[in-house]
C-alpha cells in the first residue's frame, strides 16, 4: 500500500485561482462565511450581506402541504423505520453544531432560527443542538427547544428530533433531522 502524498499549491498557482474565480457566479446562493482568526477550533458563522434592520426578518417558510404534525423528542412517526432508528441511535453524520450554553432564552431562540435556516439552505440534513441539562436538569432552553422547533418558522424545515445520546451530550443535547430540500437541482 503506497502512502499518499498530499501536493499543496504554489504561489503562482493560488494567485491564478483566484483570479478566476474572481469572476465566478455561483450556481445558486450561499450565505458568506467568516471564520475566527483567534481560535481554529471555532466553527465557520454564516454572515448576512443584508444591512441590519430594526427587526429581525427570517425568510418565509416553506409552503407546507397540509397541516404538519407536532415533534415530539424520539417520537419520529414521519419518516421511514430506519432512518428514525438510525437517527435515535445518533448513527447519522452530523453535519453541524450549535451551542446555546449560557445565552439566555430570546439569544438561543434567534440563534437556532438563523442556524437551521442555513443549515437548509446549505442542504445539511443531521445537525445538533446543545442545550445544556440546566441547573438540576430543570434547563430553560432545553424544556424550550422542543416548542421553537414546533413554530411556524422551523416545523417546515424539520423532519424530526431526538435525544441525543450520551457520547454527543446526554440528556443535554438534541438531534434534529432536516428535511431534504426538493427542486433545487440537487
């Protein structure tokens, strides 16, 4: 078995790269992206090009069809017998994170509009989100989260919620499964 070996671009090479792709048109829109420069262990935050206005504005839902049933955590009647179980299991890639610990209630509440909003627009399907037990596991954002993700602006985009399980959090932490996105040429 041969070792690979990884060939990094030169100077010039990057240069040209983004001179053409100065020019590139994406194919349809993604949210720009800035890192943190003081900690690589951060996570990539979407960024609005929109200018602030006096309120926040989420993007309309998706039209739903008909009325969409209630989530209930590890309660997954909506979709196949083995995705639900594979979902419960927490055997299904985690394609984000977010961390509500020590924001209070209406910052955790936006912040989770914003991240599943991205998370669909970016097409993740299994995303996570820490709540924290709270002080005697009586948490505030955790009894919460199940009601927001009910809410006319999120129950659109999701599929389904479950508890995670003790090595991604316990008790602390939900799954939540993503609905596809249809039509987008995917």
């Amino acid at each position: 078995m041969s070792i690979r070996r990884t060939r990094h671009p030169t100077h010039e090479e990057i240069l040209l790269w983004r001179h053409v792709m100065r020019e590139a048109q994406p194919l349809r829109p993604v949210p720009e992206m800035s890192t943190y420069a003081d900690n690589d262990n951060e996570r990539p935050v979407a960024v609005s090009k929109e200018k602030p206005a006096a309120t926040a504005v989420q993007p309309p839902p998706p039209k739903a069809k008909a009325k969409l049933k209630e989530l209930v955590p590890d309660l997954l009647p909506d979709m196949d017998k083995r995705t639900a179980e594979r979902l419960a299991k927490g055997q299904m890639a985690i394609e984000g994170r977010l961390d509500l610990h020590g924001l209070t209630e209406p910052q955790a509440h936006a912040a989770l509009l914003k991240f599943l909003h991205v998370s669909s627009s970016l097409g993740r399907r299994c995303v996570m989100v820490i709540t924290g037990k709270g002080v005697e596991g009586k948490g505030v954002i955790r009894a919460a989260l199940p009601k927001w993700l009910n809410t006319v602006e999120l129950r659109p985009l999701v599929l389904g919620i479950s508890q995670a399980k003790p090595k991604d959090g316990g008790a602390g932490a939900y799954y939540v499964l993503l609905k596809r996105r249809r039509g987008l040429g995917e």
